[in-house]
C-alpha cells in the first residue's frame, strides 16, 4: 500500500516499559536485538536504532525482502531513548529523522513498545503512532499499556476476566520474605518476580529446603516501594504463548506457539504450536481475546501476547502479558514475507559458535551447507538478528514445511556453526 512518506520504525527496546531502567545489563542485552527490526522496512523507510546495525546484514536482510539496499535510512542513536537520566527521547532525534525525511512527511513511527519517548518523537515528527490515529490516541493508551506489562496488574485483570493464575500473592519489597514463608507453607516451590520484568529476568526461585535468604538475594530493581509478585512455582511441562492484536474491531488472533526457555528465560520459539500442546490453543486464545477486549475498551491498538504455562498434569496458568511487540513478532512477520504464507511453521533459537565468525563468514557457512533461506523453496535459516556482539552467540529463524523439518534444519545449522574447518 502506497505511504505518503516514509515510516520510521523506532526499535525502542532500551524502555522503562517492560523492565526496570536500573536494569541496565538487561536493557544492553535486549539492545542488541534491534538490528531484527530491519526485516519491516520497506522502501523510503528510516530505522532508529539504539545500536549499530552491520551493513553486511543490511544488504543480507535487503536482498532477502526485495527492498533496495539504497532506498533505506539506518540511524544509530543510543541517545535517542529512555534512560535512566533521559526520561524523554533526545532531540536530536527528531531533527536526524527530519534530515533523513528530506523534507517528506513522516507517514508514522512504528515502535516496539508504546511508550512515552515513541509518542514524544511522533509529536515532534508531526506525525503519530502506528496504528493511532494520532499522537493524542496513542497516548490515551499509556496508562493500560504501562498496567499489562506489569505482573501485578496482569494478574488483577487476568483474575477478574477468568484466567486460571498461579496462587499467589502481590507484596512490597519488605514484605516479601513473609509472603514467600506463607506460600511455602501450602507449596513446595515459590518463584518471586519484579513487578516490571521480561524474558525471565530477575527471578528468583526458592524452596524450604533452601534455609534462610535475605532480601538481598532479589534482583536490585524496584527499590523499596517497588512491587513484587511472589507465586506457587508450577511444575512446568510446556511454556506456550498466543498473540494477537487489537483495534477498533477488537482483538483477532496473529499466531501461537511454544517458547523454548532454560531456567525461565526466553531463548526461542517455535509454531505453529506442537501436537503435544495442541489443545491448549482454544484456552489461550479465549484468553486473549478476553484480555484483547479489555485493552481496547481502554484505548489500546497493536501487538500483545498472553504468555501461559502447561503444568505437569496438563493444566493451563496464564502468566503474563506483553502488551507491545515481542521477540516473536517481527520475526514472525519476517517469516511471513519471505514464505509468502499466512500459516508457515517456524522456529526461531540462539546457537553458540566455537569460534568468532564474521557475518559474512556465518553466511557462507549456510550456504555451503544448503541451508540458507531460498525463496524458490521457501524454506531455510535467516540469521534474523545480524552478527553478535560476542561473534558467538548467533539467533536464528528457520522456516520449514513442518515441525520435521524445522528440527533437521536445526540439526544441520549445528553442524554447520559448531565444525571447526
């Protein structure tokens, strides 16, 4: 569809949104994924980005799209989102994205997260927040956003729209220790969480048999006021997820799916969801269409996920909700434009090297390989996010006609980032 001007996608990861700004080693990890947005640009549009992207990837991820290398604007800005000393997004900006514009209308700002810095700099671009109508809308829906990224408030609204939570327990810092002595009472196993936290971090898992802890062991976010959740720690068999997206025609379901995780954190996906988990996918999306409905009675458009676990004996607890776009869903929509398919199976998964390589380096390993994403075949590994900063650690996608053949490209990629020459 034809744009009056470019749109600028804003990789707002570094946000106080969903973590705590004094997590500062988590926001610089979550950074470093800002290079994925490059997979929504289309051409004329302009990537604000927190950290550089490689221009190796820039051309990889172009002529993968389609989209002229030429034809868009990549701008690092570390200073250009909220921080710890920066509530508001720096000025300069918006006057770097009026530059790259050359005098076009900004069509929209797309961001990761609806947050006060992405709605400061659709104000002073003249333009608004995708898919707001205006900049004013947008902002009408900060209050619910900022409450369903949080546990406590999602679990008062999962409560009071009928999900089945967790036994548990919202308390202050200091009264933390007394809840998690309540709980253990009746659980062998508590998990105690900041209010404001993603992908795992800051938890803290505890059990009687562990003796005494002090305060000191929790995650130093939050500070004295700040709120904790403290919850039964379910005997997890399967961590699953559905997103969808809402609007004035309420919620509709985008896709579902399992998340990989060690030790609770996130470290890929895979959809649609397997057959093992396969009958949750009603619940869950009842779920989010509960949750769906109430987000837009409240003035919320775009992306929000319902996370949920499968216990041991085949129950369904949701967990939390993640009211923006989440690390599934620009890969997501990176899959469906390459496979030219609405319902692909797909996965994506972090693999360790044994060696640095080079983007260029990893590329040619795939494609020694054969199995580098081809469109002709429409199926493949994309090297998604662009070359570690540790030269190791590289996230992929890989995309199959099904679960098979997700998990033997999967082998093959093994084989072809771990062998030695």
């Amino acid at each position: 569809m034809d744009r009056p001007g470019p749109q600028v996608l804003y990789a707002n990861l570094v946000s106080d949104l969903a973590v705590d700004l004094e997590q500062r080693e988590v926001l610089g990890a979550w950074a470093e994924q800002a290079p994925r947005e490059a997979w929504l640009l289309r051409a004329g549009d302009i990537l604000v980005t927190p950290v550089p992207v490689g221009e190796a990837f820039l051309q990889y991820a172009c002529a993968l799209t389609g989209v002229p290398r030429g034809s868009v604007t990549v701008l690092t800005l570390p200073d250009g989102f909220v921080s710890a000393g920066r509530p508001a997004p720096y000025p300069a900006a918006v006057e770097a994205v009026r530059r790259a514009a050359a005098g076009r209308p900004v069509a929209a700002v797309l961001p990761t997260a609806l947050d006060a810095a992405a709605i400061g700099l659709a104000r002073g671009l003249g333009t608004t927040v995708a898919p707001y109508a205006s900049a004013d809308a947008a902002e009408t829906a900060l209050d619910v956003t900022r409450l369903l990224n949080t546990k406590a408030g999602f679990r008062r609204t999962a409560r009071a729209l009928g999900m089945l939570l967790p036994d548990g327990r919202v308390c202050r810092r200091d009264e933390v220790a007394g809840v998690v002595e309540e709980l253990l009472g009746s659980h062998e196993r508590v998990v105690v969480k900041p209010d404001r936290s993603a992908g795992g971090h800051g938890l803290l898992f505890l059990s009687s048999a562990d003796g005494p802890w002090a305060a000191d062991a929790l995650a130093p976010v939050g500070g004295a006021d700040g709120l904790w959740v403290v919850e039964e720690e379910i005997d997890v068999a399967r961590s699953v997820s559905v997103q969808l997206e809402t609007g004035p025609d309420g919620p509709r379901s985008l896709f579902s799916g399992e998340m990989r995780t060690v030790e609770g954190s996130f470290t890929g996906y895979l959809s649609p969801l397997p057959a093992p988990v396969a009958q949750c996918a009603p619940t869950l999306e009842s779920w989010g269409r509960a949750l769906g409905g109430f987000l837009t009675d409240h003035g919320y458009a775009g992306p929000f996920s319902v996370d949920a676990m499968v216990s041991a004996d085949g129950r369904l607890h949701a967990g939390e909700s993640n009211v923006r776009r989440t690390a599934t869903t620009t890969p997501r929509a990176m899959v469906a434009r390459l496979a030219g398919t609405a319902d692909p199976t797909w996965a994506t998964g972090r693999l360790r090297a044994p060696a640095p390589y080079s983007f260029e380096e990893a590329v040619d390993r795939l494609r020694a390989g054969r199995i580098d994403f081809d469109r002709a075949r429409g199926e493949g590994i994309v090297l998604y996010a662009g070359a570690p900063a540790d030269g190791l650690t590289w996230r992929y996608a890989v995309v199959a006609a099904d679960p098979d053949g997700v998990a033997r490209y999967e082998e093959l990629l093994r084989s072809s980032l771990t062998r030695t020459s």
